[in-house]
C-alpha cells in the first residue's frame, strides 16, 4: 500500500511545488507602476458603493429582502460590488494578462522546457490572480466593517467566498483566454462582464424581473456569487448557499480542465 500511495503524493507535492513556483515568478516580475494598477481594482468598486448604494440609497432607503428582512440599500448594494470585485480582479489577471503571455510574450514555451505542466501552468497562474483578487476583497470588506454595512465576523466569514469567486471566475477567465483569437475578442469579453455586473441581481432583487429574466439571471455566475456573500454579509444566507458553492466549484473546475487542455494543445501544437 505504502508503494503505491507514496509515490502519487510525492507526484501531487512536486507539481504543487512548480504551481507555485509560476505564481512566484509573477511576484518576481512586478514593477512598482504595477501596485498602481491594483490600487485601481480596490478604488473602483469603492466608487459605486458611495456613488450608488450610499447616494442613490439615500433616495431609495431600506429595500426587503426575498425573506422579508430589512436592509438599508448600502448594505444591499455593498456584497454585490465585493462579489464583482473579486471577478473583476481575477478576469483582468487571467484575461488580458495571460493572454498576453501566452500568444505575444510567448513566456509559457519557455517554461515547458523545464519540468512544469499546462496544468501547473494553469493553477499557479490561478493562484497568482488570487493574491490580486484577495487584496480587493479584504480591503472592501475593511470598508464595510468600518462603514457599519455588516459585522467583523460575518466578513471573516465573506473573505474565503470572495476567494472562491475569484478562483471560480479566474478559471473561466484562463480558458476563455485560450479560444480568443485576437485583442478585439477583449471588447465581447468585456461586454459580457458588464452585461453580468449591471444584471446579477447586483442593484435590484433577482426577484423584480420579469420571470424568464429572472431564470436566465440566477443561471449566471456572478448572481450565484452576489447571493452567496450577500446571504453571509447580511446574516440571511440559507440553504441555497450549498447551491451556490457547488456552482462555483463547478466552474472553477471545468474552467482549470478546459484551459490546461486547450494550453497542451497551443504549446504542444
């Protein structure tokens, strides 16, 4: 038993060690205007919380939630702009950033020379875009504590949901990346990420649209993540939180198979 077992686990800790190591080969290749580019990814978010859910919440006032608890609208608005931060900070990563590497800096045929797989490619790649991902989340959930729009502990709670959201979108972002053909396909991305920023029940309740719009909202990744933190920052959150992690799970994991395959076949090719 010792022999088979042994060697598969000293297998899963080497790649673990290269995954790893392509993460910190990123960290190593920072420059001090890129620090600049994540502060922009923590400001922004911040601006629709007090331009929308605290400026228009003022005129709005407290909205009710699907199971009849009262909120104020900041409070309502704040875990959506924290659940499209956390996509938008793992999108931008495993987008435009791989992409980059990938088909113009040609980095990743360098480092199929060495010992280092697509997939381990792929999930330290990931794990670099979740370093990004995490700082935006941790200090937006900052701000709601000291804003008063949810507790302490439920932002403890937030945090890791947060993470997998940016594990779950950064993967889809990476095998997105590996079918687009060009820069312009960038422009259709960036559509359809605002197309789920504006429609996730991220400003209104899934609830007050239509019922065939309501259906193909809830079907979306970012509602499934907006519900999640939001059922957590609130104190409300159910049974459906099941739902919504296996969701992301899914999409995390079909997102890291799809791309590690398809990057064996550009770099193999």
């Amino acid at each position: 038993m010792v022999a088979l077992v042994l060697p598969r686990l000293v297998n899963v800790a080497a790649a673990s060690r290269r995954s790893i190591s392509v993460a910190e080969r990123n960290v190593a290749a920072l420059k001090p205007v890129y620090w600049l580019l994540l502060a922009s990814g923590i400001v922004e978010p911040l601006l629709y919380l007090f331009s929308i859910g605290v400026g228009v919440g003022a005129l709005i006032g407290d909205l009710t939630l699907p199971g009849g608890e009262v909120v104020a609208y900041a409070a309502f608005v704040a875990p959506a702009m924290l659940a499209s931060s956390a996509m938008s900070g793992a999108l931008a990563e495993t987008t435009f950033n791989f992409y980059g590497k990938l088909k113009y800096m040609k980095l990743y045929d360098g480092v199929i020379a060495t010992p280092v797989q697509p997939f381990e490619i792929a999930l330290g790649e990931l794990g670099w875009a979740m370093l990004r991902g995490s700082a935006y989340s941790a200090a937006f959930l900052v701000v709601m504590v000291a804003m008063d729009l949810t507790t302490a502990a439920r932002a403890l709670v937030a945090l890791p949901a947060a993470v997998l959201v940016g594990f779950a979108f950064g993967a889809l972002g990476m095998a997105i990346s590996t079918l687009m053909r060009s820069w312009h396909d960038f422009d259709l991305m960036a559509s359809a990420q605002f197309t789920l920023f504006l429609f996730s029940g991220t400003f209104v309740p899934a609830q007050d649209y239509p019922a065939v719009l309501r259906w193909l909202v809830e079907a979306t990744p970012l509602y499934r993540a907006v519900h999640l933190i939001r059922g957590i920052s609130t104190g409300t959150v159910g049974g459906e939180w099941v739902l919504d992690v296996l969701y992301l799970l899914t999409v995390m994991t079909v997102g890291l198979l799809v791309a590690s395959r398809r990057m064996g076949r550009l770099l193999y090719g």
